[in-house]
C-alpha cells in the first residue's frame, strides 16, 4: 500500500488532505508540531498514525520521519508541506523575532522536510521505480500580498519558486513537485477572518464564482496532484481561489468604447 506524509495536519486544512488522500487507498501520517491534536485527526482516519516534529528543527524531523519508516517500511510516495504559521502585522510595527520565525517555518520547515523525504524517496526509487509526489501549499499571498501579513506573503512566494527549483533538480528521480496556492478558504488560520459576518460578505462577493472556498476545494486538487492521473505535470502553482487572482477589472468601472461604423 502506498504512503503519505502530511505537515501541519493537526490543523483543519492539513487533517482535510490527509483524509482525502487517504480516501485514495494511502497510509497516511499526519505530523504536526501539537502531537495531540495530530493524534485526534489521525484517529479519525483508518490506519493513520500521528507524527510529532518542529519542521523548522533537522533533529526533530529526521526522529519523525525515522518514525515513518518504522511504521510503514519505505519512504512516503506522497509529502504534502502544508505546516505553516502567520504572524499579522504592518511592514512598519513588524517584528524582527517574529519575521524571521515565520521564514523558519514556512519556508526554511519546508525544506527541511522536502530535502529529507526527498533523499529517502530518492533511495527507494532506485529500487522500485515508483513516481512519488510532493505537493507545496503556499497562498493567494504568494501572488497578491496582504498588507498586514508580515513575512507570510513573502515566504509563499519563495515557496512557488522552490518548487519549481525542487521540480527540475527531482524529476529525473521519478518524483513530480508542485504547489496549490489557497485562495479564500474558510478553514484553518484564515476561519476567524470570516467570523464577521460584514468580512464574510465582502470577500464573497469579490469571487468570480461567489463563494468562498472550503478546506475540501483545497484537498482534492492536492490529492489529484498525488495521482498518477497527474503523472504529466511538474514545478507548477496552481491557485485554489475562484478566479479572485484574475478579478481585477471585475472590481473597476468601465465604459464599454462607442461602436465604429
């Protein structure tokens, strides 16, 4: 039976994919910095166990993933770094502590983890010969920054472009890396945004298709990316969004020019 680790999975957006891929016939392990709410999720899903790790610490996930191994005898065909954290605030009253956390994390975390299981998938594919997928989740803030989310949009950024960087150096390895970019998702960290009612019906409204997405939307464009059915697509972002990154003109006035005879 395949495998799959998922980062930041005792989270709501990361317990969803972890389900998802699990629906897809994956053992699945669900690792988190909180080992008992990785624990809880991990219950909820047949044969899943729960992992506990700081991404952003090499000692710490090299005892996780020896942990994997242990449980399910190979390397993960499928990683899905979802783990992240948000520290608000504006360019001007952001903290040095906090920014460079959230680099540490988001970004630095991420390739801790993507080097180390990347290594070990390496390995086994000289033996099997199995494609293996990794999957990146960054943000809408990886192309359209918030003004008040601190280092977050900027380490989304850096994340699309590593995947591609990990796409072209881990192709010829049989493994495929790619990145979903969520857009307004009403689960996880940006659920209390959407607790006010009046924030809730703005940002409705500014999607195309005018609706706000869910932690579902998100999960099964990662667990379409994990398949075989996405064997030909490698180093892309694709947003989950709703069209909101192309609605620009959607939001300004226009006048539609006089006809010309």
């Amino acid at each position: 039976m395949r495998s799959a680790l998922v980062t930041g999975a005792g989270g709501e957006l990361g317990a969803v994919i972890a389900a998802r891929i699990a629906d897809d016939g994956y053992r699945v392990a669900l690792l988190d910095n909180d080992h008992a709410r990785a624990k809880s999720e991990a219950g909820k899903i047949e044969g899943a166990i729960a992992l506990a790790a700081d991404i952003a610490d090499e000692k710490s996930v090299d005892a996780a993933l020896a942990e994997f191994l242990s449980a399910f005898g190979g390397a993960p065909d499928v990683l899905v770094n979802n783990a992240g954290i948000v520290r608000f605030g504006g360019f001007l009253e952001h903290s040095v502590a906090d920014y460079r956390r959230v680099v540490d994390v988001n970004l630095t975390g991420t390739f801790i983890v993507s080097q180390a299981v990347a290594r070990r998938m390496v390995k086994s594919h000289e033996t099997d010969r199995r494609q293996r997928a990794i999957i990146n989740v960054t943000s809408l803030n990886a192309v359209a920054a918030s003004p008040d989310a601190g280092a977050y949009p900027a380490t989304k950024a850096a994340l699309a472009n590593l995947t591609e960087h990990m796409a072209l150096s881990l192709g010829k390895h049989g493994i495929r890396v790619n990145a979903v970019g969520p857009g307004f998702i009403d689960a996880g960290m940006s659920k209390p945004i959407y607790a006010d009612p009046a924030a809730r019906a703005a940002r409705s409204a500014a999607v195309p298709i005018g609706r706000l997405g869910t932690a579902q939307d998100v999960a099964e464009l990662v667990a379409f990316l994990a398949s075989d059915r996405a064997g030909y697509i490698n180093g892309q972002h694709i947003l989950v969004d709703g069209g909101v990154f192309c609605s620009l003109k959607l939001h300004l006035p226009r006048k539609a020019p006089a006809a010309r005879n």
